[in-house]
C-alpha cells in the first residue's frame, strides 16, 4: 500500500470557522457551495465553472481558487492525511479521507457543500508540537494564507507527529514484523509517584528513532485544560 499524502485544508469555509461542525459532521467542507455538484470535472471544466466569478482583473484569485478545488476534488484521495490549523495560535487538527469528493446540497446555507467524508484523531496538535519537528519551512507552510495546500515534501515529519509506521505504509500488509519480542528492551519510567509507564524499544534502536520518539511523545497531552483554545 502507498504511503498517504498530506494536504493542509483550513476550516474556514466563506471565512467561518466550521471546525465544530465538521467534527460533528465527519467531514471536511469547502466553500463556493453555490457552485453546484462538480463531481467528474477536470481542471478545464472546473475553470470554466469558476470563469464566471471572476473580473478580468482578478485572476490571480481565480487561479487560487481553481487551485483549491483541484485538491479538494481531484487530487485527495482515500487515506489521505487533512491537517486543519485553526488561525493565529489555535490548534491543528488531523483527519484522514474516508471517502471521494460528493456534494451535500443540505450544507449550503453553511455554505461547505463540497465535501469529503473523514476520520478525526481524537487529539488536535499545538504549534509548540509543530515547532518541535524543527523545520521552519514546515511552521511556514502552515501558515500559508490559502484554504488548501500539498505538504507532501513534510511528509516524514508530520508521520512523526502522527506516529505513522512508513515501513508498514509501503510494504504489504501479510509482510512479518522484522523484531521478534526477543529483540526488544523493556523500559519502566516513574512518570508519577506509584505510576509507571512501561515501553519497549528494538535493542537495536538508533539515535534517530529514539528522538523521533521523544518528539512524539513531546505531544502527548490527555487534560483538556493544557489544550489551546
């Protein structure tokens, strides 16, 4: 199986923050809803549908556009990662595609009728754990100011964040694991007093996936209270 690419989809169709919505909703959304269905268009039809918008001397806003439906429509598919940041300081919110581009004529009025059905981690992300990566091109690109973007070139760091296996993404799903239980190293750490949490490694484990890993757990937060808001 291919590795999933990843595309930054910001949750604010017609500039509203629908984030709450399309949690409830299992979706993702973009607007420009009275577009009607483009289901089965292509670059060329989706530019002639969105022509008629635009002055002549707005065409650097059409190109935008265009660009947004491309990878909305065309381009995300079927396991597919959706980063979400909400402005400013907000947080980032993660969902992998569960479905292909439909239009949902009962959104409208909300105007994100083109959408995409999606799985929502159960934890959202905050800059300091972007931040944590350490790739400014990427704490850049998150703030690009469009409603959507590839961030296929971030694809290793935001695996790390995910805790995505791309060993397991690109090989076959009867492959054997390649450490046995004889091979990994049990470690205990007292996170609390009479409270241990129990890991374990590959003996063989190298500096780099140690830090990966600690990246990663550098993200780990279970109290709402320390989320942002």
């Amino acid at each position: 199986m291919s590795k999933p690419n990843y595309y930054l989809v910001r949750p604010y169709p017609n500039g509203v923050n629908r984030i709450t919505e399309f949690k409830k909703r299992g979706c993702i959304g973009i607007g420009w809803s009275n577009l009607g269905d483009v289901s089965g268009k292509g670059k060329a039809e989706l530019r002639t549908a969105l022509e008629s918008y635009f002055s002549a001397s707005d065409q650097k806003k059409l190109r935008s556009t265009l660009g947004t439906f491309m990878i909305f429509c065309l381009d995300l598919k079927v396991g597919d990662y959706i980063i979400a940041p909400e402005n400013k300081m907000g947080a980032i919110h993660v969902a992998q595609i569960t479905s292909d581009y439909y239009y949902d004529a009962s959104a409208v009025d909300l105007d994100f009728a083109h959408q995409r059905e999606v799985k929502w981690l159960s934890e959202s992300f905050s800059r300091e754990a972007i931040a944590a990566l350490n790739n400014v091109r990427l704490v850049g690109a998150l703030k690009f100011p469009g409603t959507a973007a590839n961030l296929q070139e971030y694809h290793s760091e935001l695996a790390t964040l995910l805790s995505i296996n791309t060993t397991h993404e690109t090989g076959c799903c009867n492959e054997s694991p390649t450490t046995n239980i004889s091979q990994l190293v049990k470690a205990s750490y007292p996170l609390r007093l009479n409270i241990y949490c129990d890991v374990s490694f590959p003996a063989d484990m190298t500096p780099e996936e140690a830090q990966r890993f600690a990246t990663f757990i550098s993200t780990l937060s279970f109290n709402p209270s320390s989320k942002s808001e």
